[in-house]
C-alpha cells in the first residue's frame, strides 16, 4: 500500500455518483460544474500535493444494508488523488483522477460548503500466504481474457499492462477499464482479498466470453459529470 495517503482521522470529501466506481490503478476523467463540487476542488487544492484526493463514492439507486446517508453512497469507495486539472474560465474543472486506494466508509460526518465528508479507513490488498504461483497463473490468464474480449482496442490495453503488474493492480485494472455490471464493481470493490478477486473476474470474463463471443468489448473514455 502507497505511504504517501493522505491521513484518515478528520474523514474524506466523498464524491457520489450513481452507476461510477473508481479502482486503485485506473484513470478516471471527471468534469464538474456544481458549486458544491466547485468547493470541494478548491478545498482539495489548498492542501498539500500528497492530499489531493477524495473518494468517489457509488451513489446507490435503493436503500441497501451497505449504504451510507442519504442519498445513500456505498460503503465501500475508491479514493483518487488529482493527476491533472484544469480550471475553466467560468469556474468548471476538468481533472484527471488516479485511483490509490480503496477505503470502507464509516460514517457520514458533515457537509462542509456542500459537499459530504465521511469518517473512512484504509482497505490495503491482502493475499493468502504462499500465494505467489497462484498470482501469477491467474494473471496470465486474467491478461488473457481481457485481451480476448477486447479484440481490436487490445493493443491499448497491452498498452496499459506493458511492464510487470502485481495481481491486485492488474484485477483492479480490468474490474474499472472493462464494462462489467456495476453491481459486480461493487462487490470487487468491497474485496481485498486478491486471490479472491481475481478468481472472481476471471469467472465473470469467461461468462461474458461464452454469451457473446462475437460483441468486443469496448473501453468507455467518456468522463463522468455531476
């Protein structure tokens, strides 16, 4: 786990949005125009380089046993750190976040200038003991399939994937850049085991390759907006 996180104790600014889950690993393109989100950049901004982040929080369409305040927000979060940004001249961001980490939510602590602050810890990968021939068979295969399905963007994905990748990053990659149903992001979301969540990605791609093997799928580059 990185050790440049931005410490816990007074909570996190969470992002909700329905249907958008960020991964530890993964890019994730936003562009925000609510005042209340305007806020939260520029709060997120005054603080030091290492705390840029915030959590982009799953804005649940029902009431759910893991759900957190109202409009509930799932109670597990990836936290971004800002990669990018740019500042529009009518007060707009457009910004890049690098998923690094993922966290469970507590609590939902206050609304600060609009936007929710929750009470969180860290969520750091755990792999079984003597799981390093597991790791790397299941990558192989995990590459693999991903590769598969994706046919004629694989060469971007590749891409993404040139140099050596650890088992949990490399899950994390192919769960936030592939189309799987977001109630599956969820339940990978709320996973550290690695073993665990890269056998459970590697049954849903063999799923989605035996329904329909002749549909690519593709990787959806549209940033989300509040």
């Amino acid at each position: 786990m990185p050790t440049d996180l931005p410490e816990l104790a007074y909570g996190i600014p969470v992002f909700p949005l329905p249907g958008v889950t960020l991964f530890p690993h993964t890019l994730m393109p936003l562009h925000i125009f609510e005042d209340r989100y305007r806020n939260l950049m520029e709060d997120t901004l005054r603080k030091p380089d290492s705390e840029h982040c915030f959590a982009m929080g799953t804005q649940l369409d029902e009431p759910a046993d893991e759900g957190l305040g109202e409009p509930q927000v799932y109670r597990f979060a990836g936290v971004g750190r800002i990669d990018e940004y740019t500042r529009q001249p009518d007060g707009r961001f457009m910004l890049v976040l690098r998923g690094v980490g993922r966290v469970r939510l507590s609590h939902e602590m206050s609304i600060i200038r609009g936007y929710r602050i929750f009470g969180a810890e860290w969520q750091p990968d755990i792999s079984p003991p003597a799981a390093s021939n597991w790791e790397r068979n299941l990558g192989v295969e995990l590459k693999g399939l991903a590769l598969a399905l994706l046919r004629e963007q694989a060469e971007k994905f590749r891409g993404m994937l040139a140099e050596h990748v650890e088992l949990g990053a490399l899950t994390d990659m192919i769960c936030g850049y592939l189309p799987f149903p977001p109630e599956f992001k969820l339940q990978q979301m709320a996973t550290r085991n690695v073993i665990e969540r890269a056998a459970r990605t590697i049954s849903q791609l063999e799923r989605m390759a035996g329904i329909a093997p002749e549909k690519p799928l593709k990787l959806d580059d549209a940033p989300p907006v509040n």
